[in-house]
C-alpha cells in the first residue's frame, strides 16, 4: 500500500485496473480459441471491449469524484486543524488565565500565611521576653525567699528584722521628737523603741519579738497529738515574752501603764487572735498588748492625732492672747482715726474762713483797681463794680469747700 501510494495510484483504481486487465485477456482468450471465423465470438468480444470502455470512462469519472472527495477531504482537514488549533489557543490561553489566578491566590494565600506566621513569630518573642522578665522576677524571689529564710533561721538577724520593720513604720507616722530608739529606762533595761506621749500621760515602751521557732513547729505539725504539743510550746514562748516586756518596760510613774509588743508577722498576729486568745488576754492582764504592723499603724495613728490635738490645746492660748493683744491694737486705731476725723472736721472749718478772707480781701482789691483816676462817671463806676463783686462771687462758689 505504501508503494501504491507513493505512486500516486489510490487501492481502488489498482484493483479496478487489474480487473480489466483480467478482462482483456480473457476476451482475447476467447477470440483466440473461436478463431478469425466466428462471428459471435467477435460480437462478444466488441461487446467486451464496449462495456469496458464504459467501465474505463466510470473509472476516469469516479478518479476525478474520488479527487474531488480527497480534495474535500483534504480541505476539511486543514479546516478542522485550524479549528483545532484556535481551540488549543484558547483553551491554552484560558488555561493560563486560570494559571495565573491560581498562581496569584496562592501568592496571596502564602503572602497572608507568611504576614500571620511572622506576626505571630513577633508576639511569640514577645510573649518570651515577658516569660523571660517572669522567670528572672521569680528566679530574684526565689533568691530573695531564700536570703529571707537564712534571715528567719538566725534569731539575731530575725530580731534585727523585726525592729527595722518597726522602725520604719515609726519613721513614717511620728514627729522625730516624740520617739527614741535604744532608749535605756531608769532601771537600766534597753527598750527597741520609746514613744513620747504629750502631757503626763507616760511614754510606752516597744520591743520587737517573734517566736519564729514556735510558730514553724505549730504549722509543721502533723496530727492533733503533735499540733497540742506545738500549741503548748507556742503558747509558752509568747507569754515568756509578754511576762518580759510587763516586768521590764513599764515602770510606775515613768512609763505609761502599757507597753507594745510589735509581732514583724500578720500570720503570727491572726493565728493569735484565732487560735489563741488565752495568750491575748494574759496580754491583757499584764497590760501588754500585741501589735502586728498593720495595727502597729492604727495605734501610731491615733498618738499622732493625741499629739495634733496637744499641741493645738497648747497653742490655743497663745493665739488667745495674741487676739487679745490685736483687738487692742484695733480699738487704739479706732480711737486715733476718730482723733484724725475731729482734725479733718476743724480743717475743713478754718479753710472755710480763709476763703471768707480772700474774698473780701479780693472785693476790697476790685475797688482799689477801679477807683476813679481818668474822671469815669459815678454810674458806670457802679456797674464794674458791681460786675467785680458778681465775678468774686461765681468764683467762690466754684471753689471746693
């Protein structure tokens, strides 16, 4: 078939062709074998070779019909290619269109993605350094929680602890002359803190303790057993140092009839008040009472107002006598402006008769200027005189009195 091709002859007209020529010599066969004689033969055969010119002449008809349909065919081909094509162009345009937009939403999609992710990356740091500062802060405390405990667990830096505490809060509410610290009493005993009360009302002594110990074991115990036996012990330190501050700090006719016992712990002060009144109340008894910073601020707020209200009931009488002093100094003055006011009024007396001076001195003058030098007669010399004393007296009505 390729070679059929090639030459340009399609499949139909090689087998048509061969078919004729299977025909032909077939006829000549025929015409051979009947010989030059026969007639009919020869009738046959023209007949043959007509029917085969008909079937030549349809052969060339149908070539040029078949060219015409290749021709045809050929044209629809290159139609449907360009058709084709224009397709492949626009789907391939409409395809990257698409590209592109998928293209340009992930863009966006990871643009978004890469703003959140940075931003949260930004508040992540920045959520860490507040954990980092976190961190440092309790890393101090726990520092500081520690250097407190090593405070706690040594009774002299304990008790310097409490009094430093006490001392600030003293500081901080009272006048400086109305406390003193380390103070030595007159039976030789050294009080933390003395606080001057006005009047002779007695200055109250201060000491500063803190049954640490006691109190550690009490909330460490375990069991009602242990918790009696820690509650024993507790009770016991407390009131050795109530019965120490009452036979040491408070002295008849020198110190007030109370003394302070300063508590550096409000849970040492509430477990008191909660758990042990019993303490409370012997405190009471010896007049000793105890005082945690917060109430230790209450009662250094009520010396203050004590000693705000002293100091005014002093005060008073000098500002008494000082008014007294100015009421007199304000009579005086109302009795040498009614002096200056009777000197006004006899002023104003002796202006009024110096002006009644100066007019008549003014009047006698007018009739001096207008005595009769040049012979002017009598009448008119009535008439400026008379304009004169007019004139004099429109002045001295003029004039202020």
């Amino acid at each position: 078939m390729n070679f059929l091709s090639s030459l340009g002859v399609s499949t139909g007209e090689f087998g048509l062709g061969l078919a004729l020529m299977v025909v032909v010599t077939l006829a000549v066969t025929i015409v051979l074998k009947a010989g030059k004689s026969d007639g009919a033969a020869a009738l046959q055969v023209n007949t043959l070779l007509d029917s085969l010119t008909r079937l030549s002449s349809d052969q060339a008809e149908l070539r040029g019909q078949l060219s015409q349909i290749a021709a045809s065919q050929e044209n629809g081909r290159k139609l449907i290619a360009e058709q084709l094509q224009a397709q492949e162009r626009e789907i391939a345009k409409t395809l990257n269109d698409r590209l592109e937009k998928v293209t340009q939403r992930v863009g966006d999609s990871i643009q978004k993605t890469t703003d959140k992710t940075s931003q949260s990356l930004t508040d992540l740091q920045k959520r860490l350094a507040v954990i980092d500062a976190a961190q440092k802060n309790i890393t101090d405390l726990s520092t500081d929680i520690v250097g407190l405990q090593d405070v706690l667990s040594n009774k002299q830096a304990r008790g310097a602890f409490g009094q430093a505490q006490m001392e600030d809060i003293v500081r901080d509410m009272l006048p400086a002359d109305y406390f003193k610290f380390e103070a030595t009493l007159s039976n030789g005993k050294r009080v933390d803190c003395l606080i001057t009360l006005p009047g002779d009302q007695g200055d109250i002594g201060v000491d500063s303790k803190y049954p640490h110990e006691g109190f550690v074991r009490l909330m460490e115990a375990q069991g009602d057993d242990e918790r009696k036996v820690a509650s024993k012990a507790f009770t016991r330190d407390v009131v050795i140092h109530i019965q120490a501050i009452a036979e040491k700090y408070i002295i008849p006719g020198e110190t007030s009839d109370w003394a302070l016992m300063f508590v550096p712990a409000e849970s040492i002060y509430m477990e008191l008040h909660t758990n042990f009144q019993n303490v409370i109340q012997e405190g009471y008894r010896r007049k000793v009472i105890v005082a945690s910073p917060s109430s230790f601020w209450a009662i250094l707020h009520s010396v203050r107002a004590l000693i705000r209200d002293t100091k005014m009931r002093e005060h008073a009488g000098v500002i008494q006598k000082e008014v007294g002093l100015l009421m007199e100094d304000v009579a005086r003055l109302d009795k040498r402006v009614g002096n200056l006011s009777r000197h006004f009024e006899q002023t104003g007396k002796d202006i009024e008769e110096i002006q009644t001076s100066t007019r008549k001195i003014a009047l006698h003058g007018n009739r001096i200027t207008q005595v009769d030098l040049q012979g002017e007669a009598p009448e008119a010399k009535e008439r400026s005189l008379g304009k004169d004393v007019a004139s004099v007296t429109s002045l001295d009505s003029r004039r202020p009195q």
